[in-house]
C-alpha cells in the first residue's frame, strides 16, 4: 500500500499555490512597507487646531506638481483649498484622513497651514 503524503506536503509541491503564496507575500510585504514609510510624514502641529467638528487643516506637500488624479484622491480627505507649486493645501480633514494620506507614497510630507489656522 503506497504511502500517501500530507496536504501541507503536497500544498508544498503545487506551482499553482505556490505563485499564489508569492503574490500574497508581496501584497504583504508592500503594506508593510507602506505603514513603515508613512510613520515621519505628518509633522509635529498636525491636528492641534480643530474646528468644532474635530477637523482641521492641512498643507500636503507632492515630489511634484499635482495633476488632476491627485487632486481627485486628495479630495476624498478634505476640500481643496488651493495649490501652492507642489503643497496642496487641504481643509476639514479628519484625523483619519491624515492616516490614509500619509500612506500614499507619493505624499512626501503633512504640515500645518502657516498660522495655524484655517484660510476662509
């Protein structure tokens, strides 16, 4: 009577699975590298001044000039209140909303408005 080998052995032994192991490896491996590059982004005054809501407003500085697609995805955080050469300067945004903006990875970094205030 022939010896039958484990399912973990004969998993092992499967080149469907395994390409399948590598893809969730990677998908693992790019979150991961997401959330470490995102820890020094938002700066220190982030969120100290907010509005009755909870929300506040922010400077988010791109490696370049934003296009529309950028714009698009930054408004998902906040309303635009206008561009600066590569700052986009974004209002209302959640605690939150800093989180999710910090993990983009063509964010360079999160800043408080100069003055700290919202501009109306």
């Amino acid at each position: 009577m022939p010896v039958q080998s484990s399912l973990p052995r004969r998993a092992a032994k499967s080149p469907t699975l395994r390409k399948i192991a590598v893809v969730i490896l990677l998908v693992a491996a790019y979150q991961i590298w997401l959330s470490v590059q995102a820890q020094g982004k938002a700066g220190a005054g982030v969120g100290e001044v907010r509005d009755a809501r909870g929300r506040f407003s922010v400077d988010v500085e791109l490696g370049f000039t934003p296009e529309r697609y950028h714009i698009l995805q930054l408004q998902k955080h906040g309303r635009i209140a206008g561009t600066d050469g590569h700052v986009v300067q974004l209002r209302s945004v959640a605690p939150a909303g800093v989180d999710a903006l910090a993990r983009w990875y063509w964010v360079k970094s999160i800043e408080t408005p100069e003055g700290g205030v919202s501009r109306r």
